[in-house]
C-alpha cells in the first residue's frame, strides 16, 4: 500500500466522484483529462490506499417511514478509556445510532440516532445512561430541517466547502 500523497489527477477524480459517486468511468475519464483505462486503474489504486472507503446513496429516510433524526450530545462522569471503548462496542450495536463521533470540547461524543418518534428516544436515551459506560448527561437536540447535508469534503486548502 502506497502512502503518497494524492497528485491534483487524484484530487480531480476524488472530487467528482464525492459528486457523483454513479458517474461511469468514461464520463470520469473525461472530466479529469484520462483515458478510461488510466482512469480506472487510478479509482482501483485510490480504493486499495483507503482514500475512497465506500459508494453510498443519499436516501430520502423519511419518505420511505416515520423518522425522527436525534442528534445527541453525550458527556461522560470522567474520562476513561475503558469507558469510552465499552461505550463505542454499545453504539456500534445500536442500529438506530448511524452516526457517532467522538468529540473536544464542552461534551464527549456526538450522536446521529434515527427513531421512530420521541418514546423510541427516550429509550435509547435511558439504556446509555443506564449502562456501565460512564454517561453523566445527554442534551437532545431534534432535527427540524436539514439545511445543508454533507456534499464532500474540499480536498485542497484553497478549495471553498461546497453548498
């Protein structure tokens, strides 16, 4: 496994595949100056070095079933590693939790938790603080409107975050 660093060719094609992760490797061939071939055994290459981990839809949840997004803020009583690895085995089970960072600052953990509605959360709510994890507090906040979802990261300094 190669550990240089992306040329701007490598950028080019990280960047629209964040786009357009469907795009065919003809039509990304094109918009990074490659032949097909070329451009293929680039997407193979940036796979196997782990700088494209996945392809994914954007999928429209809630026109699909009733969902209710939680993002939560967890804090723990002190700050142990056992207690966040034991916590981290917990969330990775959860299938409601779909999102889970570990975080600096005011609080320790950040949580996105997709449910059904309010009761189904205090559930999940009253099972993490009642676990041996070490949780002193949780602050819910519910997802009102989604205003900007996540649309790929700029892969230069000098590249503006996208809209």
């Amino acid at each position: 496994m190669s550990l240089r660093s992306p040329d701007r060719t490598d950028l080019k094609i990280l960047d629209v595949l964040q786009q357009d992760a469907r795009i065919t490797n003809h039509a990304l061939a094109q918009r990074v100056a490659l032949s097909p071939s070329a451009c293929l055994a680039r997407v193979r290459a940036l796979e196997q070095r782990g700088l494209i981990r996945s392809y994914r839809a954007h999928v429209a949840v809630d026109r699909i079933r009733s969902a209710t997004i939680v993002m939560a803020q967890i804090s723990f009583q002190k700050h142990a590693l056992e207690e966040f690895t034991a916590f981290d085995r917990c969330i990775l089970a959860m299938p409601e939790i779909v999102e889970a960072s570990r975080v600096s600052g005011a609080y320790d953990y950040m949580l996105r938790v997709i449910v059904h509605d309010v009761h189904h959360w205090k559930d999940i709510a009253r099972s993490l603080l009642s676990g041996d994890y070490g949780v002193e507090k949780i602050v819910s906040h519910f997802l009102m409107d989604e205003v900007k979802s996540f649309a790929g990261y700029p892969l230069t300094d000098d590249e503006p975050a996208r809209g």
